[in-house]
C-alpha cells in the first residue's frame, strides 16, 4: 500500500521540458529573456561567443567604435536566467523524429543536444549570388570578422597610397567601391567620406585622404528602396553632398583583386571597370547553411533567399514543436528587421513560458507591431519613417542615435558608444583604428559547411 509521502504529487518527478534555441541574435535572446523563470530548461546555442549589435557593424568597420562595443557576451547576458544555459557551437544537423540537434565545436568534433521545443534564430549571411569568388576581395558585413576585415582594408588602403610614389599608383588604392544601396551599403559609403574627410584628413604626409573616391553601385533607380521615395531622395542629395558617388541602374558582373566590373542597363549591357584595391558588398542576404540542412530534415522547402515559410504561430509546418523566428522565417512579408526578430523571440518564448503544465504550448498567431525604421547617412543626418512619420536630417539623426543607443545591449556599451559619439562629433577623431591580420577566409566561415547530406 502507498504510504501519504509516495502518493504526494510533490515526489512525481516530472522532468522539465527542454528548450533548445539556435542563434543568440535578436531573435535568440529575446526568446531566452522571455523564457527566464519559466517551467523549462533553456539551451541557448551560437557558434559565436557574443551576441552582436549588427546595426552598428559599419562603425565598427569604419574605426568609430570597437567590436567590444558593438557586441556582449551571451553568458554575460543571460549570467541572471538560472534556466538558460548557452552552449558554444555550430548547429550542423538535425533528427526531427529523436528530437536531437548536433552541433560542432570549434576543433569539429560533435555533441548532441535533445530536445523538445526547438527555436531556430540562425539568421542571414551575406549573399553573393553565386560568385562566391567574390568573397575574397569583396568582404560583406554580418559579423565582427566581416567589420574587422573591412577596416583593415579601408585602413591599409590609406596605408599603401601613403606609402607610394606617384599618383597613378595611388589611385587606385584611394578609390572604395560599395556595392548594394540599402541601409547598409548607404552606411558604408558615407563613413568612409567622413573617414577621409574629418579623421584622417590631417594625419597624413604624402596624401590627402579626403581626395579618396567613394563609388556607390546599386541596382534598383534609387538608394533606400525600403524607404518613402521623399526620404531616399534627401539621401540621395546627403550622398552627393558629402562626395559619394552613386550610380544607379547598375549591376556588378565581376569583381577581383584589382576592381569592379559593372554593366548599366541604360548602356545596353556595356561594361564599365573601375580601378580600385577596396570593395565592399553589401547586395542582399541569403539564409545561413544551416537552413538548408533543416529544411531538407523536416521536408520543407525554402522560399526567397532560403527562408523557411512558417504558420502564423510561427511554427514549421506539420512540426508543431518547432519555430522559426528572426530573419529566417518567412512570413507575409515581413522585412529582416531587428524589431521583428526582437518581437518574434519574445511571441515564441511568451507561448512556451504559457505552456500548462503537461500540456502543449500556446498556439496564438504571431501579431508584428511596425515601430519603423531609420538609416543613418552622414553627420548630423539620419531618416526615420515610422508609420506616417517621416523624419530626416539632424532631427532624424536624433532618433536614429537614440533607437540605437536604447536596443544596445548592456549599459556599459551604451556609455561607451555615447562617449564614442561624443568624441568623434566633437574632434572628428576615430580611435578604433587598430587592425589585425586575420585570415580573410575565417570571416566567411569558421566552421566547415554542413551540407544537406551530413
Ligand atoms: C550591417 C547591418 C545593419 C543592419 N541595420 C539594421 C537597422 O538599422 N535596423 C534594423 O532593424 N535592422 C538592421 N539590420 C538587420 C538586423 O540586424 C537583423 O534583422 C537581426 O539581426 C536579425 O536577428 P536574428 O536573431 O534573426 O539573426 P541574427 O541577429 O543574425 O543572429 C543569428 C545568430 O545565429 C547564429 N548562428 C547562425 N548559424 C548558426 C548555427 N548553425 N549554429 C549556431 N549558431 C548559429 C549567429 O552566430 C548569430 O548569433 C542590420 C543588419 C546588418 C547586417
């Protein structure tokens, strides 16, 4: 007979659900901060050691702020959430039926992670459109490696013209071409003008930085296609201001160690090079590898650059323990956003964190909430559009500084960040110049490429 003690539901050790999530980006934490206190055991996954501000990736590259800055440590962020445990590795493969994910560690041997929710928030890399030849001289910007690749070029640019005779050989190495007039490429392009034309103007004997050529390639008729065409037009007027040049209706067809080649539609495919030692990419994103692998486990296909299409509860179809969140699900067509990341995580985890006790998760759609977006384009100017409000020049500069500084993660990297501004605004000065000599590969792609067979 059993005794009062053995029949107390107090001794029926029921173990805790475990909720695995894939990528410590927007999505992934907040996901993680959502599930803090829940009845669940959280295994926060990246195959970087920091959770990193990609917005603020180009200041980084362009020696404004350091990658310390610009990024927190996952254990150090998620150090008060006693459920959540992060894992260091690469997500390699899947076995959807076992409920086992295998990851690698940095010297590629395997461990095996089970679970029973699992959150892929895996993100986008840069995308080359099949020329990943281009990679070697034409880094793009997703990660500290890819930031801290693009300033040791854009500063040993200026190293080697210093250090030539004659103008003819300089040039070449004083010409940055940027291709992709989104945000990013926008970005790019203006801080390397204020590079050259505030930091670095009087540091130098043999050349004047300010004479460097900074040419902006993009596709479409205008910068800023995601922004109202009033806003892309001030940016436009900004560019050409602080000596961007931009050409538009223009595509990229080759790229190597001496230039880029491009063809205009206008021209009727005539090709055009230009001379440069400097080319940064920034032209459209694709899904990371391993999306593939999980697609092809959970015998689902990719949409637009390797998404993977979700329920409007953001589960993978016919796999209601697993979501996808972030820049890699596919949904409407909702941008890869910070926002819509941040508040996909927190949708995902507030439905497990709800989940009874025994019971399955809350099923309740998705609902995105559009706080807008802003682009910064140079000193003291910056867009803002947020539903009917439009805002630009200093006054959206404001804005942009202030939606920056509060998504930051961590106080100390606020402070830092501000002073930062600060400094540079004041002096024009940019400290975070120091480079090193990585390999270039290594910014691609640390890990081996899972393919969907392993
Ligand atoms: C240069 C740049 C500027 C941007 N500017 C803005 C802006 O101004 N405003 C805005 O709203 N958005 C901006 N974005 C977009 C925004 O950063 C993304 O929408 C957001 O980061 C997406 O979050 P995520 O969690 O889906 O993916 P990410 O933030 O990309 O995080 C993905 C994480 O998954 C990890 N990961 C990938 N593969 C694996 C694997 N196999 N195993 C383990 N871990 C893995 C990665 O290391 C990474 O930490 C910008 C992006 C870039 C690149």
């Amino acid at each position: 007979m059993a005794t009062a003690q053995e029949s107390s539901p107090i001794d029926v050790k029921r173990p805790r659900p475990r909720v695995l999530i894939i990528g410590g980006g927007f999505g992934g934490i907040y996901a993680a901060r959502r599930l803090r206190g829940a009845d669940v055991d959280v295994t926060l996954l990246d195959r970087g050691t920091s959770h990193v501000f990609q917005p603020l990736l180009y200041q980084c590259a362009t020696g404004l702020l350091s990658e310390g800055e610009i990024s927190s440590p996952l254990r150090h962020l998620l150090r008060g959430h006693g459920n959540v445990h992060v894992a260091l590795g690469e997500a390699r493969s899947i076995d959807p039926d076992a409920k086992v994910l295998t990851a690698s560690r940095f010297d590629g041997s395997d461990f095996d992670l089970p679970y029973d929710y699992l959150i892929v928030a895996a993100g986008m890399r840069q995308a080359y459109h099949g020329h990943d030849e281009y990679i070697q001289w034409a880094p793009g910007m997703k990660t500290v490696d890819d930031a801290l690749a693009i300033r040791r070029k854009l500063i040993s640019a200026f190293e080697m013209a210093e250090s030539l005779p004659t103008a003819k050989e300089r040039r070449p190495w004083l010409t940055f071409a940027v291709a992709g007039g989104g945000p990013t490429g926008v970005e790019m392009a203006g801080q390397i003008r204020e590079l050259a034309t505030h930091s670095l103007a009087h540091e130098f004997q043999a050349i004047d930085p300010s004479e460097a050529r900074v040419l902006l390639f993009h596709g479409g008729d205008r910068v800023l296609q995601s922004f109202d065409r009033r806003l892309s037009a001030g940016a436009q007027r900004t560019l050409d201001k602080v000596g961007v040049e931009t050409h538009l209706g223009v595509h990229v067809t080759d790229v190597c160690e001496t230039g880029i080649e491009t063809t205009s539609g206008d021209q009727a495919g005539i090709k055009k090079f230009y001379e440069t030692r400097t080319v940064l990419w920034t032209a459209g994103v694709e899904a990371v590898p391993f999306a593939a692998v999980l697609a092809d486990a959970l015998g689902v296909t990719q949409t637009h650059g390797g998404r993977i299409t979700v329920e409007p509860d953001l589960t993978v179809p016919g796999h209601p323990d697993i979501w996808v969140i972030g820049d890699l699900m596919s949904l409407k067509d909702l941008p890869g956003v910070a926002e819509v990341a941040m508040q996909s995580g927190k949708h995902v985890g507030g439905c497990i964190a709800r989940m009874v006790p025994g019971g399955s998760p809350d099923r309740r759609p998705f609902k995105y909430r559009d706080f807008g977006s802003a682009a910064y384009i140079a000193r003291r100017q910056a867009l803002l559009q947020a539903g009917p409000i439009r805002i630009s020049g200093f006054a959206g500069w404001v804005a942009w500084g202030v939606i920056h500084i509060a998504f930051l993660a961590g106080y100390r990297n606020r402070f830092g960040t501000l002073l930062n501004w600060a400094a540079t605004l004041a002096t024009g000065s940019r400290r975070e110049r120091a480079i090193t000599y990585g390999d270039p590969e290594s910014a691609r792609q640390p890990y081996a490429d899972p393919s969907p067979e392993s």
